[in-house]
C-alpha cells in the first residue's frame, strides 16, 4: 500500500460510517409489539380510505372543474394502496378490522352525494381536508413512537400521502374550513390522544416542515465526503512521489569534503 493510503482509506471509512449509521440504526432496529396507539392507528387509516375511496368516485360525475376532478382521481389512487398497505398491517397483527364507518364521515358522504357542480367541489374539498389534517399528526407520532416495523411504514406511507394531499387541496381555492385558532388550548386532544400540533400543521398545509425524506440528505454528505477523501488521497500520493534526500546524500560530480571529525581521527 502507498504511503497516505492508508490514511484516505481510513477518513472514508469514518465518513461512511458517520453518513450511514442512522440508516443502519433504524434498519437493525427490533421490531416490538403493536401497542394501543399502534392498533387504534390501523384502524383510522382503514377508515379514513374507506372514505376517500367512495367521495373520489363520486367526484367522476358530480365535480364541475377538471382540477377537482384530477385531485380526486390522484387522492383515490393513492389512498387505494393505502388501504391495501392499511389491511396488510392489520392482518400481521391479527387485527379486526370490523369497525363501522365513524358518523362524522358517513354525514360527509350523505352530504356530498346531494351535491353536484361548484357546490360538490367545495364540499368535496373540505372533506378530504377533515380526513386528512386529523390522520396525518396521529400518523406521525406512531411513525416516531411505534416500536413495530410494520406499524411504522403503514405511518410513513400515510404521513407521505396526507402532506402531499393537503397542500394541494389548500391551494384549490375552494377549502373553506379553518384550523383551530391560536387561543386553542394547548391541552386539546385530536383521536387517538395526540396533542394538536399547529406548527406541524401549518408546515402541511404549505408543503414544507419536516417531512422530507433523510437519505437524499445523508446520501448528499456521503458524496461531499468522498470528494474530500480523493482531494486528500491524491495530496498524500503526490507528496509521497516527491525526491527525498537525506542527511549524506550529494548531488553527482561534487566530491564530499571530509568532516572536521574525519579529519581529526586520522
């Protein structure tokens, strides 16, 4: 091995561990037991597709404009899989999902099918908004609590859904719920228990917050370091190349005088 070898390979080793220790970490993670947030969690996703699913069909005939028409069919598609995933969960923890379908949503969906027009985009626009900003902080904390592997993708599917939804259906112009105002007490619970969070809803409603994914970031670093590590290498082989010359040696045709010492000893 050439001198600084060893050296670069050893920084890129550092560098690599450093980038992809968090990914590791959380995919030798131990997958543990569903808790009750975890099951009562399967359970509102499933319910809130079985009401995204019938309002998206709905809006193939009753919606007005070609933009609602288009978010529905994008909702519908999405929470599809979402259910599909929703139910997969549910079967590896062997749970039941019987529930009926909550009186909040079968009133939205009583109320959207006498509608048509200007009239059902609006409504249809505010029902998904229900669904969706009460799903997605209670699918966040499962993502950041749960200790179940598959509890925890069903919570980043949704998480991953629900951000891209919302932002969409605010720039509609047609949502006309609001949010909770600022003097809503900082103990209000949304379903589930889970403390409403208006900072993280403000972030979904604009696109932005936290949710983007890490390893575009890590993967980002990882990169940054390597050049690093090759602008380092390439110094280190460089220098080693370059002509050493020692204490006693000369260059050729110029005879060496005799040290003082030398000269003394004889």
């Amino acid at each position: 091995m050439r001198p600084g070898t060893g050296t670069a390979l050893t920084l890129f080793a550092a560098a690599l561990l450093l980038a992809s220790a968090p990914v590791a970490a959380h995919a030798e993670a131990k997958d543990g037991a569903a808790g009750a947030l975890d099951l009562d969690f399967v359970r509102r996703v499933h319910n809130t597709v079985l009401g995204v699913t019938p309002a998206a069909a709905l809006a193939k005939d009753s919606s007005a404009t070609a933009g609602v028409k288009s978010l529905a069919a994008q909702a519908g598609a999405q929470d599809a899989q979402l259910g599909t995933l929703a139910r997969t969960t549910a079967t590896a923890l062997k749970l039941n999902l019987t529930d009926p379908l909550p009186a909040d949503e079968q009133a939205g969906l009583a109320t959207l099918r006498q509608h048509t027009g200007a009239v059902f985009d609006a409504r249809f626009v505010n029902f998904l908004w229900s669904l969706d900003s009460t799903l997605l902080p209670i699918a966040t904390t499962v993502r950041a609590t749960t200790k179940n592997a598959a509890v925890r993708k069903l919570a980043e599917r949704a998480e991953a859904i629900t951000t891209g939804q919302l932002p969409l259906l605010q720039r509609s112009g047609l949502l006309q719920m609001v949010t909770p105002s600022a003097s809503l007490s900082a103990a209000a619970k949304l379903p589930g228990g889970v403390p409403y969070n208006q900072d993280l809803m403000a972030k979904a409603r604009s696109g932005g917050g936290s949710f983007m994914a890490t390893i575009p970031v890590r993967l980002g670093v990882l990169a940054a370091a390597l050049v690093v590590v090759l602008v380092l290498a390439w110094r280190l082989r460089a220098r080693s190349r370059r002509p050493r010359h020692s204490a006693g040696a000369h260059p050729v045709g110029v005879t060496r005088r005799p040290s003082s010492m030398s000269s003394s000893s004889r």
